[in-house]
C-alpha cells in the first residue's frame, strides 16, 4: 500500500499546511484529500492532530468563514448553510457558534433584496398568487426559515 501513495508523510503535512493557509479547511475535506493521495489512515489521523494542534486546522473556524462567506457572498440562508455545513461534518455546536455571528439586519436585508428581486423578474406573472408562490418557492431553495419568508412576502 505504501507505494501507492502519492507522497510522504512529511510531504503530505507540508501539502496540507499550505491548503489550510490558503483558505480555512474542515477536516472531512482534508481526510478525502489524502485518501485520494493514499495516506493509510494512522497518517491521516496523525496529520490532522498535527494540523490541529498547530491551530491550521479549527472546525469553528471554518464554520465562521464558510457561514459567513454563503450569508454575504451567495445570499444563502440558515437553513442550506446548516444542511452544507452537517454534510461536511461540522459539530452542531460550532454551527451554533457561526450563526451567532450572522448580523441579523443583513440577513433580512438579503431575503428581503432577494424576494423584490425575483418578484420584479415575474412581472410578466399576471396572477397574484401564483407569483407569490413563485418567490416563496425561490426563497425556500435558497435556504430561508418559513416564517421569514412569510413577512417579506406579505410586504411586497
């Protein structure tokens, strides 16, 4: 299996040190990166406490930049940044942590950019309702809580 590997283990640390520089990293990403390299798992493990322990690697770290990277950049709500988050594996606790630092006016401030957005785009959408579904349904694929979508579309 060892000559399978891509690279060495002192290879691999200086590899994996530089991607965590480069950007903030979860450790699931990382573990698929070296199993894609072959690293045996006892190097995998030793690798991510070495990651961890040098502070390249935190998990609520990463849940911070990435929450806060979807809220600003891609307009995402709680509910898909959490449903992203858990598919790579981040704790619940560190999710909570992210969420705290959400600024609450910019979150409604996007849904509410994003609903009179889509609602202008529909304007050749003559019934009422049905429009309303439209950017009920659009602001649900983007992730937004019920009862938020609820107000903003009440207001248009």
């Amino acid at each position: 299996m060892k000559s399978e590997c891509k690279y060495s283990f002192l290879e691999a640390k200086t590899k994996l040190e530089a991607l965590c520089a480069y950007q903030e990293r979860c450790s699931f990403e990382l573990n698929s990166k070296m199993i894609s390299w072959g690293l045996i798992e006892e190097d995998r493990n030793a690798l991510l406490a070495d990651l961890i322990v040098n502070n390249f690697l935190s998990e609520e770290r990463f849940a911070e930049a990435y929450t806060s990277g979807r809220v600003r950049i891609k307009k995402w709500g709680k509910i898909k940044i959490r449903a992203e988050l858990k598919q790579k594996q981040i704790s619940e606790y560190s999710i909570k942590k992210a969420f705290e630092k959400i600024d609450d006016a910019e979150y409604i401030g996007n849904l509410d950019h994003l609903a009179e957005k889509k609602w202008l785009a529909l304007s050749s959408e003559k019934n009422i309702d049905t429009r309303k579904m439209k950017v009920y349904r659009f602001l649900s694929s983007k992730g937004y809580e019920t009862d938020l979508i609820k107000e903003s579309v009440k207001s248009l």
